[in-house]
C-alpha cells in the first residue's frame, strides 16, 4: 500500500517545485523589461533602476531564482508594491473568505448533483432524465461572471433579500456559492448519472433486485456507494475549475479572497503579490489533488490491495 | 429529438459565424455615441436598445460576435498545433524527452486554468492578440496529453512499423501517419475548447484584461452593463444571452460528435 502512496507524494512534490519555477518565469518569459512593464514607458531611468535593484531584477537569472527559492522556504513573499506590506500577511487575510466561498459552493454542488444525478439515471431516457440533463447543460454552460449579475439583479435589487455584495454573515454567502457552485453541480450531475448508469448493470446489483430489494436501497445502499468514486475524482479534478472561477466569482460579488485580491492585484501591477497568489492557488490545487489520489487509494480496495 | 439537437445549435452557430464574417460588411456604427439614446430600452430602430454612452447594443453585440469567433478559433488553432506537436513527439521519442514533456504538461495541470490565463493576460497587457496568447499558453496542454495518448497506443501499429520500415523520418511518421490518426478526438476535444475559449474570452474582458474600449466584446459589454442592471438590463442580458447560446450550441455539437465518433474523453 505504502508504494503508490509514496510515488503519488514524489510525483506531486516535483509539481510543486515545477510550479514554483514556472511561476518565477511567468515574469521573465515575458517579451519586454518587466520593470516597464510595471512602470510604464514614461518612468524617469532613476525609478526604474531603484526598482529594478529593490527586486533584484539586476541579478543574474540563476541568482534570482535562487534567491526566490530561499524566500519561499521561510514564507518570505516580498512586499506589496502597493501597500509596502509583507505579501505573506496580506494572503493570510485573504484566505479564509476563500475557503469558506469555495467550500459552500462545494457542498452546494453535491447537494444538488447527487439527487439530480440519481432522479436522472432512475428515469434514463424518461422526461425527469432530460429534464435533469438539460439543466446539467445550462449549468456547465452559464459564465458565472454573467450568472452572478443575474442573482444580484433578482434577489438583491428586485427581492431584496440578499446585499448586493460584500462578506457581511451567512446571507452574504449565498448568491456567491450559488453563482460558483452551478457550473460544478452541473458536471457533478452528470458525472453520478452516467457512473450509477454504470453500476446499474453490474451482477450484484441484478443479484440484490433478484433477492427482492426495493429499488431505493438498490440504488442508495447498492449503487451510489459504488459510483461515488468517479465523482470523487471528478471533484478532485474539478477543484482547479471552482479556484479559477472564484477569481471571477469574488470579483464579481466584491468578495474579499484571494481571487478578488489577485484581479485588483493585476490591475495595480502589484507583481509580487500576484506572483504569490497564482503560486497559492496552484499549490492549494497539488495539495488537494494528492489527497484525492491518496483518499481513492484508501477507500478502493481493488487499488489498495492490488 | 435526435435531429433537433443537432441542427438547432448548428443553425446558431452558423449564425455566430455569420455575423461575425458579415460584421464588417453591414453599416453598423457600434462605437456611434448619441447621447439622446443614452440607456434607451428596445425600439424599432435600435432592437437591442442602447447603452452607457447612447451606442447601439446591437451593433457591438455583432461586433462582439466577432472578438469571440476570432479568439475561439484562434486559441483553439494554436493550441492544437502545439498541443499535438509536443504530445506527439514527445510519445514518439520516448525516454527522457518524453519524460520532461509528461513533467511539463504536469506542472502546466498543476494550475487552474482561467488563473494562469488571468495572471498572463495581465501580465501581457490588454489586446486581442495577447488574449489568444494568453489562453494558447494554458490551452495546449489538454491537447498535448491527448495525442501523447493516442500516439503511445499508435506507434506499434503494423503501418507505422512498415513505414519506419521503409526508413521514413520521425517527422513524416508523425505527421503522415500517426496525427491523421488522432484527429477524431482531436475534433471532439477542439469542439468543447471552442467553447472554453470564448466564455474565457469573455471572462477576461470582463475583468478588464482582454479587448479594449471602445473595441466590443460580449464579456466587456456585461461588465459595462451591470452597473446600470437596475434601470437597463438590456444591457446584460443581450451580451449574456448571446455567449450563453453560443456555448451550449458548442456543448451541444461537442456531446453529439462525441456520441457520434464514440470517444471516451477525460473531461476535466
């Protein structure tokens, strides 16, 4: 059990390390002097070279990267171009509205796709079936960043039941978790449809309707427990999608994470701090897709004994 | 049923496509200001009604149509390329190649998608141009790992022995023997990318980091219109509704020919 186990954490700490490097290239790659970049073309040559010696920028490429390397062992991030604060600091505020965002549109989404899904495989081809894969379509296909105004408009501005936007308790949270949950519920969805559709055909299930089981019990003590590893994994591969659209998501409902702090950080030209936030959220990402890998290992055991 | 879901987004797609080549063509003035139509609703002379600045909705939605076709083929385009050129020499090579390749495309995995795409676009700077590179950047690799794939199961097959046989070139094996093979999934995959990259588009503009004012874009249009949702939502639904029949038309195409072609895809 120990050896896929180790090879799945080898494998993901060379990710990690590729990911640190590229995000470290992500600046030099790009055609141009980064310092103009950042200051545009006007800036007076004394700005530009204190900037240019504040980052280290005129260091030789391996020394740099040698230097960011070290940084990133001991969470040194660097500093905020806007704000002169530890980059490091500012993230630590912007992660838990994050993971509370990312969380309850997580839970949403599997409260919605596993009853849809099996409503949808119980009547295949039958109207509640199209019905649920209908709905499954316009969720994968809705922008969030168009969905989230839509929300705002009816339930805030027309209803008035939710702010407008804000992290201000519980009621805050809804239409953010909802706008971010759909597109997943809606792959989720279909995922449970198609792996129950599966499992359905299998002897035990055939053997468990000859016995006389009612069809409810089949399908959630019999099948569901069986087709839930697909979906798991599908969870684990999806989870890049619902970090991605958090960034919109956040930005959309002024939401204060890590997404919205990575747009204004762009748009203010705070490299330092976007660097951190592409490389936290990618690391969040690895992090959790080992788990997954390791979680399956541990729950199947035709991988785990095999 | 079976027929309607394949010509009712066919025929929206043709129309799509149709205006965006025709964009040019027709007498639209999208980027006309008039500031008696400022935030006018639907008439007859003007469908869509008008926005922010008493221009035309219908005519930058047109033009808009144009930003999203380009930038849809265009990433999808470059992506496939280089996603199959890497994939496919990097399987036919084999060894430690093979091995940075599978790392690389690893790594490129290892980041959600959009983000990268964000963080390169602003990177880049706005434009049309920067956008596609931005989105090829992070595109390539779904391809990249197909072909890899489907090369891998390839390269034994009896033509390709004979033809190496014959002393062709790796060149010529990849791209004369092996990538025609590909192409089925290559098309189901390039059809969902499609769709990926034009709600992508449209997610950077609203954020500011794809096509510039005055220049139209669906997602742009929307990120304008919100501010004024309550007194003109004409002005985010038109642009929304529009990307939304786009993509679930491409959705739509993409499930049927997966059906059609029978390919099992990993849909990440």
């Amino acid at each position: 059990m120990t050896q896929p186990i180790l090879s799945r954490i080898g494998s993901a700490l060379v990710v990690v390390f590729g990911v640190c490097t590229l995000v470290f290239l992500l600046i030099h790659l790009v055609p141009g002097d980064p310092v103009e970049t950042m200051l545009g073309e006007n800036a007076h040559p004394a700005d530009r070279q204190a900037l240019r010696e504040a980052l280290g920028l005129d260091e030789p490429l391996p020394e740099q990267y040698l230097r960011y390397l070290g940084g990133l062992v001991r969470l040194d991030l660097g500093r905020s171009f806007q704000s002169q604060r530890p980059v490091a600091d500012i993230l630590a505020e912007r992660i838990p509205p994050t993971l509370e965002l990312t969380g309850a549109a997580l839970a949403l989404a599997l409260v919605l796709a596993v009853p849809l899904g099996v409503l949808a495989a119980r009547s295949r081809g039958g109207l509640l079936d199209s019905g649920a894969m209908g709905f499954s379509l316009i969720g994968i296909s809705i922008p969030n960043f168009w969905l989230g105004p839509l929300l705002i408009l009816v339930f805030s501005l027309w209803l008035g039941w939710t702010p407008v936007s804000g992290r201000d308790g519980p009621i805050s949270l809804i239409l953010p978790a909802v706008t971010l949950g759909t597109g997943l519920a809606a792959v989720l969805a279909r995922m449970v449809r198609s792996s129950l559709l599966e499992v359905l055909e299998e002897d035990y299930v055939r053997t468990a309707r000859a016995k006389g089981v009612s069809e409810a019990t089949l399908m959630w003590r019999h099948a569901l427990r069986n087709a839930w590893l697909p979906v798991l994994t599908l969870v684990g591969l999806q989870l890049g999608a619902l970090l991605g659209g958090a960034v919109i998501t956040e930005t959309v409902f002024a939401w204060p994470g890590v997404g919205s702090l990575l747009v204004e950080a762009i748009q203010n030209r705070d490299y330092p701090i976007v660097q951190a936030g592409v490389l936290l959220v990618s690391l969040a990402y690895v992090l959790v897709s080992t788990l997954t890998d390791l979680v399956y290992v541990w729950v199947d055991p035709r991988i785990r004994l095999g | 049923m079976g027929g309607l879901r394949i010509r009712l987004p066919a025929v929206l797609l043709l129309l799509w496509t149709a205006a965006a080549l025709a964009a040019p063509l027709l007498a639209l003035t999208p980027d006309h200001i008039d500031l008696s139509r400022i935030l006018a609703p639907p008439a007859m002379d003007s469908p869509l009604g008008d926005d922010d600045l008493g221009r035309p909705v219908l005519d930058r939605l047109l033009i808009g149509a144009r930003t999203s076709l380009a930038v849809g083929l265009g990433v999808v385009a470059l992506s496939a390329v280089l996603g199959s050129l890497v994939g496919g020499a990097a399987a036919l090579a084999g060894g430690w190649i093979d091995l940075l390749a599978v790392r690389t495309i690893d790594v490129f995995l290892a980041f959600p998608g959009i983000l990268l795409a964000i963080a390169l676009a602003g990177i880049l700077g706005p434009g049309i141009d920067n956008v596609i590179i931005a989105l090829a950047s992070v595109g390539w690799v779904g391809y990249a790992r197909l072909v890899r794939a489907q090369v891998l199961t390839l390269k034994q097959r009896d033509h390709v022995v004979a033809a190496r046989a014959l002393g062709a070139g790796q060149g010529r094996i990849l791209l004369r023997h092996l990538l025609p093979l590909t192409l089925a999934p290559l098309i189901v995959e390039a059809t969902f990318g499609i769709a990926g990259a034009v709600v992508a588009e449209a997610g950077l503009s609203f954020l500011g980091l794809g096509v510039q004012p005055p220049q139209a874009s669906w997602g742009s249009m929307i990120r304008d219109g919100v501010a004024y949702m309550l007194v003109a939502p004409h002005l985010v639904l038109a642009p929304g509704v529009a990307l939304l029949l786009v993509v679930l038309s491409v959705n739509l195409l993409g499930d049927a020919l997966r059906d059609r072609l029978d390919i099992r895809l990993p849909r990440g």
